[in-house]
C-alpha cells in the first residue's frame, strides 16, 4: 500500500511506503530530555548501512547506539530488548507480553512508536544500491519524526533531497561522500546554498546532538513540521494528482 507525496514546488515525488506511526493510539513524545547520561541512539532496518556493512558503529563517547537489523532480530526481539534497556528488571515472559499487549491495542504503529520514544535520538541511515538511493522512499524518515523524537538522516540520494528541500537541520554524510564534499569545497566555489551548510560525519553529527539540547529540541520540531506534510489526506490528493486526476476541479473526488 505504497502512498505517494508529490512536492508542489519541484519535480521530485517521494514514495512513503506502510506509514506505521499513523495510529491513532500513538502519542508524540512530548519533549527532548535535557542533559541525558548517555544519549541513547536507535537504528533499526533490514539490512546493515552501507556505510557501515559489518553493523559495527563507531563508538562514541557519551553515546549509547543500538543498531537492529531485523533479519536478525525479529521485530517482537527488538521490543522486547528496547524494553528491558529502559526497565532492565523486565524478565522475557513480562516483554512478550508486553509486547502483545501494545499489539491489540494499535498495532505495529504503536509497536514501533513505543520502541522509537525509548529513545534520545533516532538513525536512518540510506540502504541499498544506485536504484534505491535514486527512486527510495522516504517513508522511514517521516514515520520517525511522528515520534517526535529528533530524527539524524544519512543525507544520500533522495534522503540529501528531502533534507535540503525541507531545510532539515539533522543530517550527515558517509565518509566516502564528505570527502568528495570537502574536495569540492576546496577545489570550487560554484556549490550552492545547501551544499555549503554543514559537512558533518555521523561521529561529528552524534557529538553535536549529544553536546547541543537547542539542536536537538530544534530538529524534533522540525521534524513534526514535515509530517504534517504527510498526512493521509495530502498524500492521497497527491497521488491522485499524479495520475492525471484534477482534484481542483468542480465536484472532484479528494481525500
């Protein structure tokens, strides 16, 4: 039940596939904490990064990272421990049934909402070859942003496109492209705009959002601006508007 979002001011259409978080017993978390010992950061996907293809992230100090890849952990494993990292006296049977319990009551939704506001900062790093960096969706982005957690974003392929055309603050580069960035920069001043805000490494971006609580508070509004963009009534006329159909007309059909 793929779900498209057409950008009205430029030419690229961002594919937002199975919106999780759009439950309606999923809440947003209501702020960013503080001073937190340590950060705690989250990645979850299906595949290792391709920055980082063994699944080992850098340590970093200050910074408590977990990396799920659910071939590995199924998704009733990975709540399960998010759990028992926030309430370590939670024995198995308590988390599965824990698990259960959040199930019923909203489903997969509210399964991943649960699991993502355990947590200071959330990760989405870009995955997949040429193809899907060019024609991906942004899905995994916007879902964790309704979480209202601040979201850091790999910024590569449609992902660079999204976060500079939303003006989103919280975003960094592998390492292969920072250092053609930084060659760019020193060989040329032709680079736009965009192209001439932060190069940050995932390391550097982690340190700032784990020093900076203004940063954070800033890329959790942000973020929650952006999925207002999403809702399902305008990527439904979107996507109507995509095929041709004339939602401006009178006695149109919308969403």
């Amino acid at each position: 039940h793929a779900q498209v979002f057409q950008n009205a001011h430029t030419p690229h259409t961002y594919v937002v596939e199975h919106s999780y978080t759009l439950c309606d017993a999923c809440t947003i978390k209501p702020k960013v904490t503080t001073h937190p010992q340590p950060l705690r950061a989250f990645s979850i996907m299906t595949k290792h990064p391709n920055c980082y293809p063994d699944g080992v992230i850098p340590p970093i100090p200050g910074v408590e990272m977990i990396h799920i890849r659910e071939k590995d952990t199924p998704i009733p494993q990975a709540f399960a421990q998010v759990l028992q990292m926030v309430q370590p006296q939670v024995d198995n049977a308590t988390a599965a049934a824990a698990y259960q319990e959040t199930l019923q009551k909203g489903g997969m939704g509210l399964v991943y909402a649960q699991m993502f506001q355990s947590f200071d900062v959330l990760v989405v790093f870009m995955k997949g070859g040429a193809n899907k960096r060019l024609f991906g969706s942004v899905q995994r982005i916007v879902n964790q942003m309704r979480s209202g957690v601040p979201v850091l974003v790999e910024a590569r392929g449609i992902f660079e496109t999204f976060v500079w055309e939303q003006d989103y603050p919280c975003y960094f580069y592998n390492n292969e492209d920072l250092a053609a960035r930084r060659r760019n920069v020193n060989s040329t001043n032709t680079m736009n705009d965009h192209q001439q805000q932060q190069s940050w490494s995932f390391v550097e971006a982690m340190e700032r959002l784990r020093d900076d609580h203004d940063l954070r508070k800033t890329c959790r509004q942000k973020g929650l601006e952006i999925t207002q963009e999403f809702t399902p009534r305008k990527i439904g006329t979107a996507m109507l508007k995509a095929v041709g159909y004339d939602t401006e007309r009178p006695g149109a059909i919308t969403c």
